[in-house]
C-alpha cells in the first residue's frame, strides 16, 4: 500500500484541529478559556511533579491596555532568592491572534552550589 506523505500530513493536521478547542480571537476570550475550559493549557509541572496553573491574572490599565499574567509559585521562589535579574521583552513571537503586542519576561539567575542555571 503507497501512502502518500502530503496527504496524511494534512490529514494529521485536520485531526489535531478538530481535537483541540478554538483559539480565542479577543484577549476577554483568552482569559475566559484559561480560567474555564482551557485551564489545562496552562498547567505547569513544577519541580515536585505535581501540576499548577500559572494563569494568574488579566489586568487592565486606565488607558485599556490589558496583560496576561502568568507564573508559578516555584517560578516566585527563584526569583525571590535569585541574586540578579534579567528582564527581555520581544514583539515577534507574539500571537497574532488574539492581537498581542509583547511578551515580556523576566529571569532570575539561581545558584545552587557551584552550578548555576537560568529560571523564568
């Protein structure tokens, strides 16, 4: 039996959108699917194993600019104890649906011993 790569990879494709929900169009949709039925995708496991979700809040300022806040507990606890910091915000990676403008991140550097390793 031939089977033609092409095609079942457009089949493969077509089956994985129909198993996943709709991606929300607005930054309101976005945060209503991550505190209701898409909360899973935005699980974290953490250090322990166990899962944690780090969508924690949508913020709004008085000029209607609105931010996703996301982190974990554990992710907290490295910046906290972390002896510098690096903050990056890019515009490219962004999606482009809903229309998001940045993602802006910040990096605590945690050392353990002699080893040292980057967190977000």
């Amino acid at each position: 039996m031939y089977l033609n790569y092409e095609r079942f990879r457009v089949r493969m494709f077509q089956e994985r959108r129909r198993a996943l929900p709709a991606i929300p169009t607005t930054v309101d949709e976005s945060v209503l699917f991550l505190r209701g039925d898409g909360a899973r995708f935005a699980d974290f496991r953490n250090i322990d194993g166990k899962m944690e979700n780090i969508f924690r809040s949508h913020l709004v300022a008085p000029g209607g600019g609105q931010s996703l806040v996301l982190n974990s507990s554990e992710m907290l606890t490295v910046l906290r104890n972390s002896a510098s910091f690096v903050a990056d915000a890019a515009f490219d990676p962004v999606p482009r649906r809903p229309a998001f403008r940045q993602i802006f991140t910040i990096h605590g550097k945690h050392v353990m011993g002699n080893v040292s390793n980057d967190h977000q």
